[in-house]
C-alpha cells in the first residue's frame, strides 16, 4: 500500500462498506437497521413503518439523529418523538449535513446520512494516515483509525462521535502543517459534532496562551461564538438542557470501576460481555490519570492541553448511565484515550495505546455477534 493516504481510505471505507452491508442483508435489506431503533420509542409518523425495529428495545441514540435530520427544523414536531430534544439538537453537524443534501426530501435523507458517515469515516482514514506519513511511518497505519472504539461504535450506531473524532484528528494535521484556516474551522465544527467539542478549543487556548501568543488565543475564542449562539437557539426552541454535574469529579467513573456488572446467568456470551465492558472502564480511566501525570510531568504539547482539558471539564459529567458500559463510556470518555494513542504514535511510546485499546475487545465481540447474527439470516 505504500505511502498513500488516499489509497488507505479507499481500502479501508470498502471494508466499512461490505461490513454494513453484510449485517443489513443478514436482517432483511432494511438500511435503517444501522440506525438501532427500539420499538419502546415510536418514530415519527412519516416513518413509521419503514424503519426496522429491534423488539422490545430502547434502541440507540441514532435512531434520533436520524429523525433530526429528517425534520432539521421541528417543523413537523419531531422532537416530540425524541428522548431529549435540548442535548440531541445541539449534535447539529451531522443531522444539518444530511438535511443540507437531501434538501427537503425525505426518500434522500436514508442515503444522505449514510453516505455522510461513510464520507466521514474516508476523511479519517485519510487524515490517520497523512499523520501516520507525517510522523515517519508507514501509511498504512492509518487503518487503525477502525480500531478506535469511538470509531467502530459510530459505525455500528450512525453516531456522532465519528465526526467529532475526524475533527480531533484534523485538528492535529491542520496544526502540525500550519494550516491556521483550517485549525480554526475545525474548531468552530468541533462543539457542532459533540458539545464537549468545546474541550479542543479550550485546550488550544491555552496552549497558545501558554507560547505567548495572543492572536491565535483570541482567534480560538471567537470559534466558540457560532456554538454559542447555536446553544442560544436550542435553549429557546426546546428548554435547558440536562444537569450532569450532580456530584463529585470522577464519582460516576469510580463507582463503575469498583461496581463491576455481574450476570448471574450461564450463557457465556454475557459473561464475556461483562468481562470486557469492565476491562474497557479501566482502560477509560486509566487515560484519565495518565493525561495528568504527563501534563504535570512537562507534557505540553496542544494535545496533551486538549487532553486534560477534556478529562477536567469529563470529571463533572457523573450520570451513572454515561459510564455504564462500552458503548457509552468509550464515546464520552474516549478523547483523551485517542489523543494518548497518538501521542503514543508520534513519540514511538506505544505503550500510550493501551488504555484506548482496552475498551476494543468488548466493541469487537459486538461486532462478532453482528455478524453471526447477520450469517445466520444469509442461510
């Protein structure tokens, strides 16, 4: 594969590709099905009936992302139909694209969102591996972009947190070519993807007021004004939003580690389950103490700024569901686990992908168990 960044993502997006398409031709052909909708939360009436349902099921948060983007504006009432409107809207990158490209017509909002996810998971690729070049090393890492759990969830999901990764990793090409453009429009799309984007501007913040550089610090604020005023507009449309600072820094984190999920049961998919959700929460927390330490140790690099401003402003968000498994905790708590691992990349100090690479076996038996199920349909 040599040195080719593009050639990376290509190969890479058509495994993503043939994935998907094996597990929604296992379950019938029904495209909705990446969305993990539950038949405990009715869609819209415009697609009732056309989305594929998981019975007896809460389903997954992109099941409403999906309906955002069909009804962008609320126009047809669709929040009424969503878990919580105020947090949902707020994620606007995605849903605002697909309904950019479908404009206004419903039978293309399906194709848009998945070709935006697809368009998406390419671009991180290419970014992986332009880093990857970047830091003397072949391209072909940049297929290690499908092993970050945050990743392969959003994959498995259609969630958000797919382009708030792409946009981190820009963040780390665009700085280390100087691209300041492009810096600062990633930053003002990082809180656009997932509030807790604004950790990146923060974290580049203070980075440059650390340098003494005052210009690229105010430039910084300003991107946070577009999401400001975004929130603004949420508020007043759908109310405040949800309270996650209910207790001390970290409290939920550590009651999950020293309350480890016990299934009283024999069949030993569960048990496996449970054994590699639990070695994912460690993996979580341990990137949390090693991003201080590094920082107090003399790391001060831009990442290692938006690393610990991510797990400071992370610590308050103590709503025991965020921690609870996998699939929650290795998307709200994963940056500063991503950052590490590159970090780890960039100095050959490997052992810094472990605490991302632990929440991987418990995302990866998921993936497993998708494709038995989906094997079992194709026979």
């Amino acid at each position: 594969m040599g040195n080719s960044p593009v050639r990376v993502a290509i190969l890479g997006i058509l495994c993503v590709i043939l994935f998907q398409w094996f597990v929604v031709q296992g379950h019938g052909g029904n495209w909705t099905l990446l969305f993990c909708s539950g038949d405990k939360y009715p869609p819209p009436p415009d697609l009732a009936g056309k989305m594929y349902q998981f019975p007896n099921s809460h389903g997954f948060d992109g099941q409403f992302y999906f309906y955002i983007a069909h009804d962008f504006t609320d126009a047809r009432g669709t929040s009424t139909y969503i878990d919580y409107p105020p947090m949902r809207w707020l994620r606007a990158l995605i849903p605002a694209l697909v309904a950019a490209l479908s404009m206004g017509n419903p039978e293309w909002v399906l194709p848009a969102y998945i070709g935006v996810t697809w368009l998406l998971c390419a671009l991180g690729l290419w970014l992986s591996a332009n880093l990857f070049v970047l830091w003397g090393l072949p391209a072909s890492g940049g297929l290690g972009f499908l092993a970050i759990p945050a990743v392969l969830i959003s994959l498995d999901r259609m969630m958000t947190d797919l382009a708030f990764v792409v946009v981190l990793l820009g963040l780390a090409y665009a700085s280390a070519m100087g691209r300041m453009g492009w810096v600062y429009a990633l930053l003002v799309l990082a809180p656009l993807a997932r509030e807790t984007g604004l950790a990146l501007t923060g974290g580049w913040v203070l980075y440059q007021v650390w340098r003494r550089e005052w210009r690229p610090a105010l430039l910084g604020c300003l991107t946070a004004l577009p999401f400001a005023a975004w929130i603004i507009y949420v508020a007043m449309k759908f109310g405040r939003g949800s309270d996650y600072f209910l207790g001390a820094p970290f409290s939920a984190v550590v009651r999950r580690l020293f309350n480890p999920v016990i299934y009283d049961v024999s069949l030993w998919g569960h048990k496996v389950a449970a054994a590699t959700d639990y070695i994912g929460s460690w993996g979580v927390a341990a990137s949390f103490v090693l991003v201080v330490l590094l920082f107090v140790r003399g790391e001060r690099s831009m990442l290692m700024f938006c690393a610990l401003v991510y797990t400071l402003g992370i610590a308050f968000f103590v709503k025991d569901d965020m921690w609870a498994e996998a699939y929650s905790y290795a998307r709200t708590g994963a940056p500063p686990a991503i950052i590490l691992a590159m970090v780890g990349v960039r100095d050959r100090r490997w052992w810094l992908l472990t605490p991302m690479l632990m929440a991987l076996p418990r995302v990866l038996f998921q993936y497993a168990s998708m494709a038995w199920v989906a094997g079992r349909g194709w026979l």
